[in-house]
C-alpha cells in the first residue's frame, strides 16, 4: 500500500497529527484523519509542516532578541550602579594600605557624589 497510514481511519480509527512524507511535494506534511463510516470514506487534512513552524520560529526568534537585548541593558546598568560602590571600597583600600605602611597622614573623605 502506498500510503500505510490510511489502514487505520479505514478500520474505523482516527488519526491525529501524523507525521508523513508527502512524495508528490518532496515534503513533510501533518495529517488528519477521521473515518466517515456511514459511507465508508475517510476526510483528511493536511498542511506542510514548514508552514506551522515558520511562524513559531519567527516568534521564537523575536523574543530571543527582546530577551537579549533587555540582559544587556541590565547589565550595563548593573555595572554603572556597582561601580559607584566599588570606587569608594577601592579607594578605601588603597587608604588602608597607606595606613598600614604609615604613608597616609590625612584622613580619607569619600564624597556621596556620583561622577
């Protein structure tokens, strides 16, 4: 039989999402099935499967984008705001140091000031 899958709906049995290969098209296609038994058909659907995926990969790959983009600017703002830290904690360290080899006489004065 050329296409194996149909056994099932003419048994009586529906078929949901079936992944098949379409040789007229070269392609791969979703399918349904749904047995007509009062006259002994069988309805399917079907559609090409780069047709449901394209647009979900397009969505996929704008919100990957968003998503990037919002981590790069958290970060950047991440690194303004530590650097307002980290400046007096260095400067402090560097005060210490002195201190400690008896170079620094004048006390240390950090300014609450941003840059």
């Amino acid at each position: 039989m050329q296409y194996p899958w149909f056994e099932k709906p003419l048994k009586g049995e529906e078929i949901e999402k079936l992944r098949t290969y379409a040789k007229f098209e070269d392609k791969i296609r979703l399918l349904s099935a749904t047995p007509v038994s009062s006259i002994g058909w069988v309805v399917t659907a079907a559609t090409r499967e780069e047709e449901i995926i394209a647009p979900i990969l397009s969505s996929i790959g704008k919100s990957a984008l968003l998503f990037l983009f919002i981590s790069f600017a958290a970060f950047f703002i991440a690194l303004a705001f530590s650097r307002k830290i980290t400046r007096p904690i260095a400067a402090l360290h560097t005060h210490a140091l002195a201190l400690g080899q008896g170079e620094a006489t004048e006390s240390l004065k950090i300014n609450h000031v941003s840059d």
